[in-house]
C-alpha cells in the first residue's frame, strides 16, 4: 500500500512539471498593444517571477508559468495572451532550441533599475523614452548633473541620455531661439548648476559629466542614447583639451587649434569627425546624416532596416532588435542618422538605410558595460519640431519604433551566459 501510494505521489510529481500550464505573450502581429507588453514583462518581474525571452519566436515573444494575477494584468492593460498546456510550451522549447532554428531563449531574472538624465527646469520638448516608459509603466527615477557628479549612477542598472548637448552650446539653438525665455532660462540654469558643482564653465562641467557616464559603463553599467545625446557625447569626450564652444556660449572663444586637439581614442563610437564650430548652424560636427540644415529626406521613402543576427551566438545583437518587422519607418532628429565611415569597427551596426551610408541604430561594449545608441527624436514623429505637442502613445501601441527603445529597457534583465564557441 505504501509502496502504490509512493508511485502515486511520483507520477504526480512527474504529471505536474510536464503538463505545467504557460502563458504566451506574443509579440508578433498578433499582438494587441506590443508597447504595454514590455511593461507587462517588467511587471512580472517585479514581482519576482523569471520570464523567458523567446528570441524570434513570433516577434520575440514572452513565456511565464501559469499565473491567474498575470492574465489579470494583461487584461487590464489589454495585451493579448495566450493559455497554453505543457506540453505546447515543450513543443514551443524544442522548436526554438532546434540547431536549424535562429531562435533562443533567455531566462530574464530581475528587474534593472532605471535612471533618466533629465533636467528638472522646462524644456520644450518631449523625451521619446520617457513616453515609452511611462506608457508601457514602467517606473524610473530622474537624475542630473548633480547626482552624476555625486557618484549616484552607481545605483542604478540602466542609464538613458535623450536630446542632450554635453558640449555646453545648449543644443546649438542659439540662431532660432537665443532670445527665447526657455532658451535664456536653461542658460542661466546650467550656468547656476556649474558654479554650484565648483565649475567655470558649463562646458567643463559637461565634459566631467561624461567621464563620470564613461566610467559607469566600464563598471558594469548600461546607457542608452538618443538624438543628440549619441554624437555631443562622443564630441564632448574627444574635446576634454580643448575648447569648441564660441563666445555667445561661454564668453571666451574657441581654441583655435581646437581640431588638432581632438583625441579619438577617448571617444565610444566615431572617430575621424570634423567638428562644426559655428553657432549659427544647428549642427555639432559631419557625424549626422542627414544634417539638419539640409534638404529634409522624403518621409514617404524614408525606412530603415533591421539587422538579423544569431540568436544562439549573438544572443546581445538578437535582443536589441526584437521586432515583429525589420523595416521601420524612419524619423529626424537633431542627430537622425550616424555616418557609417566614422563609426569605429569595434561597433555592432544593428539597423542602417540600405544602400547608403546611414546607419540608425548601434551597440557597443566598453569595460564590463554596454552602450546602445539610437538615431532620431521620436520614431513616430517623422519631424519633431521644438514646442510640437509630445506623441500619444495610445495611437501607436504597436509601434515598431518604439519597440527597439523598449527592447532596450529588458536587455539587462537577461541572465548572462557563455556566448558559444
């Protein structure tokens, strides 16, 4: 009898983890609202429970153990789902991990902790990520050169950068808006800010700012950018001896031995660039393509493509464009578009323009850390323009743009592994 009653509880047992209820969250075409399932995502695993990634399962979807509390939430923020029996989830397992499939999975384990850089004064323009965040609920704190300054990054796991002049020419808006209130107050604002942080100059507080993001990166840290906040990154970090800024930024004039000066080694992604001086062009340097006094592309024809890697060997690249297409609709920016030959080797191009030299999307590795950096200001925006009402999100809830912002925003939740060899 307690022999019977042994195998009982032992086919049971065997019953139970074979025959395990999922739930699928595709993120295909099927989908819903594609944005709110990242947020679902994040959610599940605030609430310590792991999810696995599917890398190109239809669209790079989301398996979770069976939970009544997640069907609820999905629900309530209207993403579609699927129940599905044990032995369908095995069926979906071997599938991906079939050695003739470009497919994986990876186990997401804890929640990244999310810094915005974001001044808290006015500014008269939106931050897509912000937007995507917000509308997707996932939570995220505010910081600025102050708490960058203090040592504060450290507590934070993923660090966004958005439409952000780190070379002290306050976004080089001087021709169009330099008497305009919000331009004079950030002025004085950041000007406030350096002499409160022990600097002279706004530009030498920026240029500290960005060593403290570069070390954060070496230590394990991972940054994202967008727009302006990729190139007068690297620009500011390639001037640390030397000044670019003219005097209606600063007072002092530029060194006029200043491209002679510029370091290329210290720079992330570009190198080779020539640096746009003049504070009359809304321009920082010949990385941007295309730049922004020129003739606008045609929005009708404007796309850009999506890179395929191997999800089983590539496993990083595979994550950053998750996507349920690989053309997607391109959008400007004061940065839209990097210039392919000044971009380092060492970089992972993940999206460009085909048949051109634009290049829209990349990821990089510096120390322990990562670096992705995205062109343009809003992906459904195709002309942001200062003081343009901010996007609702709730028009495009399955937005392939802003899912490579969101894929992003997962990326270091991934349980790390062994690339293959």
């Amino acid at each position: 009898m307690k022999f019977l009653k042994f195998i009982f509880i032992a086919l049971l047992f065997i019953y139970k983890n074979f025959s395990q209820e999922k739930i699928l969250i595709p993120m295909d075409l099927t989908q819903t609202n594609h944005l709110k399932a990242y947020g679902i995502a994040y959610w599940i695993l605030s609430n310590q429970t792991e999810v696995d990634w599917l890398l190109n399962y239809r669209g790079g979807s989301f398996m979770i153990s069976f939970d009544n509390s997640i069907l609820n939430e999905c629900r309530i923020r209207e993403v579609l789902f699927e129940e599905i029996s044990g032995s369908e989830a095995t069926q979906i397992y071997s599938e991906i991990q079939s050695e003739n499939s470009n497919m994986d999975a990876v186990r997401l384990e804890k929640i990244p902790k999310i810094a915005v850089y974001q001044p808290s004064i006015f500014r008269p323009w939106d931050d897509a990520v912000v937007m995507a965040l917000t509308y997707a609920e996932i939570p995220f704190e505010k910081i600025w050169d102050e708490e960058v300054l203090q040592n504060k990054l450290s507590e934070y796991d993923w660090l966004h950068l958005h439409h952000e002049d780190f070379t002290g020419q306050y976004g080089k808006f001087y021709s169009s808006f330099h008497n305009a209130q919000w331009y004079i107050e950030q002025q004085m604002f950041n000007e406030q800010m350096a002499k409160k942080l022990g600097f002279k100059k706004v530009s030498e507080m920026k240029k500290s700012v960005v060593k403290e993001i570069k070390n954060y990166i070496s230590s394990g840290g991972f940054m994202f950018a967008m727009c302006a906040a990729t190139d007068s990154y690297d620009i500011s970090l390639a001037t640390q001896n030397t000044d670019i800024c003219d005097k209606v930024y600063d007072g002092d004039g530029i060194d006029p031995n200043y491209q002679n000066k510029i370091d290329f080694s210290n720079t992330l992604v570009f190198e080779n660039f020539i640096i746009e001086t003049n504070p009359f062009r809304y321009e920082y340097s010949d990385i941007d393509i295309p730049q922004s006094d020129m003739a606008f592309t045609n929005q009708e024809t404007d796309y850009f493509t999506l890179f395929e890697f191997s999800a089983k060997y590539d496993p990083v690249p595979t994550m950053l464009t998750q996507n349920h297409t690989n053309v997607i609709k391109g959008f400007m920016g004061q940065t839209t578009n990097f210039k392919k030959p000044l971009i380092k080797k060492s970089i992972i191009l993940l999206a460009e323009k085909e048949g051109t030299e634009e290049v829209k999307y990349i990821h990089g590795n510096f120390g322990r850390g990562t670096f992705t950096w995205y062109g343009g200001h809003d992906p459904e925006d195709y002309q942001h323009a200062v003081g343009d009402p901010p996007t609702q999100l709730e028009l495009h809830k399955n937005s392939s743009g802003y899912r490579l912002i969101l894929n992003n925003i997962l990326f270091p939740a991934a349980k790390k592994k062994q690339k293959k060899t």
